[in-house]
C-alpha cells in the first residue's frame, strides 16, 4: 500500500466511528503532518455509508498534538440538502479530542463557469531543481517539491520583505491526486514566518479551511502531475498570523484555495 493510503486507512468499528494510527513516515516536529490529519478526516467522511456528492470544503481545527498510536474518528452528517450535505467530525485519542472538523460535500452541476484568479508566472518543474525543508523534518519525504520563490531560508539567507512562496509538488512515489491528496497538499507550505524572519521560528497551525474547486474527473485529468501552489500572510500579529493560498494545475486549473490561522512565538 502507498504510504499515503497507509497514513489515511481507516477501520469501520461502529456505525460513524472510525479507527486509524499515525504512521512514522509522516511525523512533523510534534505529532503527524497536519496536512494527513485533514486528509484522514476528510476520509472519514467519504467512507461514510450516508455519504452524498464529492468534497466541497473542509475545515480542520488543530486542538491538541496527536501522539503516536491509534485514534478514532466520529464522522456525523448533520444535514442533507438536495445539492450539498454538511458533517462534523472528531479526531480522538484515549477519549479526549485531539482535532475537530466541520466538512460540505456537494453535487457537481452543469453551470456557467469562470476563474477571477490567476496562477501565478512560474518556470516548467522540470527547469527548476528539486528542493525540500531538509531532513529534519520527515514527512517532507514523501513530496517532490520544486520551488519557484520562497524557499525554506538557509542560515546565511536572513529576514525576507515577503512571506510569498511558491513551488511546484507531486507526490514522491506518483500516487494521483485525489481530494484526500488534495487536502494534504494544501498544508504544504511551511509557516510564513520563517521565511519573513529568515530563521526557524516555533509555529502551528490552529485552523485550517481548504475549498476544492476540481471536480473528481478533474483530479483525474491532473493525475500524478507536479500542481503548482503559492502562499502568503496577510498580518502578523499578537503571535497570530494567516495564511492564504492557491493550489493550480499545470493546465492552469485553480484545484483548491486555502485559509490557515496560524500560532507562533517571538
């Protein structure tokens, strides 16, 4: 099984609650990569037997570290309309809640359709060399990444005037996209401080929302391609800052935009 897959199994124990575990593969400085959290639970929700449509939007709130082992996710459709359907859901460990997430899932129509946003200018992946954060960071391993601006700031790089990155990613072992991967990838840009302070600075996320414009035979158009993502702040601010970012195929496909409200120290 891709590791991928491994990280987001789940079991079905009882009717809405879910068993999974954290996988080494995918530690983070605490606890697992936020971003395979959101996937696992948004997971949880498409395993769901009630389930109706595809994800609209997911929002993930970040309570507490996970530590390594098994956790149960209680997956609820609060609501079914005739186009979407609205859930909340509940990461727990040993009973006390480690993440929550409200999602929307919604049926694809035929409608009139238009991008207002432009990606952004960016050399091919293949002309750009292939970076990562570094090696003390695991999960990082999985991913291909090629940036294009904003790379993780080296020891002599110092403070950055913008907290814009940039880069190209795929998956490292070519799995194809889909909304689960898609989920993941939206949390893969590390924290806008580091770059604007041009140094490691302790940070993480509290919330997270991500909207996913692709449709599923979208995702499958993209495959196992590079997609283009960028991020920047708005503000930083009594150790808080956001977060906002944009998800892009190589076709100029806008897949998914993304919100963090994001903790840091100093």
């Amino acid at each position: 099984m891709h590791p991928f897959d491994s990280a987001i199994a789940l079991e079905q124990v009882a009717d809405g609650l879910a068993r999974g575990r954290t996988q080494p593969e995918w530690a983070n400085m605490v606890g697992p990569f936020g971003g395979v959290t959101a996937a696992t639970l948004l997971r949880a929700a498409e395993q769901h037997p009630e389930r109706q449509g595809a994800p609209l939007s997911l929002t993930i709130n970040y309570l507490a570290p996970l530590v390594d082992g098994e956790f149960d996710i209680t997956a609820r459709p609060v609501r079914t309309n005739r186009t979407n359907q609205h859930w909340t859901l509940e990461l727990a460990q040993d009973g006390e809640a480690k993440t929550t997430a409200t999602a929307v899932f919604g049926v694809h129509r035929d409608t009139w359709t238009d991008t207002e946003a432009t990606p952004p200018t960016a050399a091919s992946p293949e002309d750009i060399p292939a970076t990562g954060f570094g090696e003390f960071v695991v999960w990082v391993r999985n991913y291909e990444m090629r940036f294009v601006e904003g790379a993780i700031p080296g020891p002599d790089d110092g403070p950055s005037p913008t907290s814009t990155t940039t880069l190209w990613v795929r998956d490292g072992r070519g799995r194809a996209l889909d909304h689960a991967a898609l989920a993941a990838v939206s949390d893969i840009f590390y924290p806008r401080t580091f770059l604007r302070r041009g140094q490691f600075v302790p940070s993480g996320t509290i919330s997270m929302t991500t909207y996913f414009h692709a449709s599923v035979d979208e995702l499958a158009t993209v495959g196992d391609d590079y997609v283009l993502g960028t991020a920047r702040a708005n503000r930083f601010s009594a150790g808080y800052f956001d977060q906002s970012g944009q998800l892009w195929s190589r076709a100029g496909q806008l897949l998914a935009s993304t919100h963090q409200l994001v903790y840091f120290k100093g």
